[in-house]
C-alpha cells in the first residue's frame, strides 16, 4: 500500500494551501512544514528519510533552493530515490537550469513561475475540486499580493502569528481546516486578537529601528522588529523605499522592493543564503551577526545589497 507523504513551505498561504490541497486528494497524507535555513533544510531531509517505505510518494510544494543547501536537498532525494519513492517538486520560484536538471536526476519538476504553487497542485491532484480552486485562488490573491479578497489579510496575519509563536501544531491545524474547506472559524477570530495586539508592539518597535541608505543609486531601508509584523506592513512603513529589508528577532529577513523597481530581490537573498521571487525573497544573517545591534546589522545589510546591486 502506497503511503503519502507532503512537505510545504510553512510561512504563507501558498504553502498551507497547497498542503490543504494535497491532503484533499490523499486524506491519510503525513504533512510536513518546512522553512528555509540550514537547520530548517537538515530537519526536512531527516523527516524525508524517517517517511521512507517502499513504494511511497513523496510531493514537495511552494518550496525552492539556492546554493547553501542544495548539495543537502539533493542527498536526501537521492537516498529517497534509492529507497524506491515516487517524488513530485512543485514550485513558483526561479530556479537555475544546473538545479533543475540536478533535481530531476531524483523527482519530477512542475515549475511555473507564472502562478503560485497552489494552483500548480490543483491542477496535478485535484483538478475538479471546487474546494481545490477555492483554496489556489486564494494562495494566488496572497502570494502576489493582489489582496482583492477579504479574507486574504486575515489568513496571512494568522500564518504570520502561528510561525511568530512557532507553533507548529497550530500551523498544521490550519492547513487540517482549509483541507475540509474551512477558511475562518472561532478560533481563528480568537487567535486573531491576540496577533492584533503584538503586532502592535512590533509596529512600535519598527519605528524605533529604521535605517535608509543610497545604496547603487537605490534608496535602501533597513527595519528591525519582531516576526510578528508582515512584511508587506512593514514596507508600507518604510516610505520613499525603492527596496526595503526587514529583519527578525531570529535574524531572518524578507527583501521587498516597490512598484516599478527593477532591483532583483532573489539575487540579494541569495547573498543571504536565501532565495525567493525578483519582486520579494527571504534569507538570513551570518550567525556570528547575532550580537550585534540593530544600526550594526544594518550596516552590514547595505554593504550586502551594494555588492550586489554593483553585479545585478
């Protein structure tokens, strides 16, 4: 009997649904969430591993790789390859030609950078489900900030929350909920509150931390606040920004740039051992950064960015 097995990207909607969506279609489904980061790719490898059986299947969503930990990804596929799973990747984001064909030495690739990955796995495992669509339609109005549907603030406010309080089990409770088609509830108006509140606090915080630089004749910003804020509010917050950085209490940060900017935010994420979309990505600081202030780290965020904006 074939057990199924689902790794996704925990931040956002695209990943939740496109979990919910794969749980649609495969009920018994375990579900794995997964972030970027070395410690976070060594913990989705070892459960890739501990998931093999002969004969599995294995889909991984709304999830790319960048340099530092490919060689690790590619070992896990590779020992899962062996073991004789069936393994699908599909994602959104911008990949290397080398990357892609490395992966497809071990597991298929759906790659379409023209939508998200949750209409990507509607149309693999569950192209009739009305409940299917509803949840990519929504991914793709989160994802690409088009933010057209009422619930779309709430829903990405919520999964900020959960990963802000690292809880693992409420963020697969989610992805549990929107599989049985259920966007808001009680709990989640609960839940809602108290995010309303600390994100508050982080709003203050932002304020307090701000840095701007003309960085290659590109007005930078650097933010620092608690994870609890969103991105998108925190650039809203960082005005005349052609390129905005914001950076966590964990050192992990997101890179946005304006309407109209050109400035390649994967490219800059990928100095920060990260990776993501020309319009936003995400990575991380060098560990030996962690003591450091916050106007310290922001130094040291625009000599990044000016090299390379100097090499875009």
């Amino acid at each position: 009997m074939t057990s199924y097995h689902c790794f996704s990207h925990a931040k956002d909607c695209d990943g939740l649904m496109s979990a919910a969506i794969f749980l649609r279609a495969h009920p018994e489904s375990s579900v794995t969430l997964v972030d970027y980061g070395a410690k976070n790719i060594e913990r989705m490898v070892g459960r890739m591993k501990e998931a093999l059986s002969p004969g599995c299947y294995i889909s991984i969503s709304d999830f790319s790789l960048n340099k530092s930990t490919s060689s690790a990804v590619f070992g896990g596929l590779a020992e899962a390859k062996k073991a004789g799973a069936t393994m699908l990747w599909v994602d959104h984001h911008r990949w290397t030609v080398e990357q892609q064909a490395e992966l497809r030495r071990y597991a298929g690739l759906r790659l379409d950078t023209s939508r998200c990955a949750a209409e990507a796995m509607k149309d693999i495992y569950a192209p009739t489900d009305q409940v299917a669509s509803a949840l990519a339609s929504m991914a793709h109005d989160t994802d690409f900030a088009v933010m057209e549907r009422p619930l779309s603030r709430y829903l990405s406010g919520i999964i900020v929350y959960y990963n802000y309080l690292a809880d693992h089990d409420r963020l697969l409770g989610l992805v549990k909920k929107f599989s049985r088609g259920t966007l808001w509830d009680a709990d989640l108006e609960k839940d809602w509150d108290a995010y309303d509140g600390a994100k508050g606090l982080a709003v203050d915080e932002l304020k307090g931390a701000m840095f701007t630089s003309k960085v290659g004749g590109v007005t930078v910003a650097v933010g620092s606040c608690r994870s609890v804020l969103p991105p998108l509010e925190a650039f809203d917050m960082m005005a005349g920004a052609e390129l905005g950085i914001v950076l966590y209490e964990d050192d992990t940060l997101t890179i946005l740039r304006s309407e109209g900017s050109s400035v390649p935010c994967n490219e800059i994420a990928e100095r920060f051992r990260g990776g993501g979309h020309p319009f936003a990505a995400g990575g991380s600081l060098p560990e030996e950064l962690a003591r450091e202030g916050a106007e310290s780290k922001a130094d040291y965020i625009f000599k990044v960015v000016g090299s390379a904006i100097g090499k875009a």
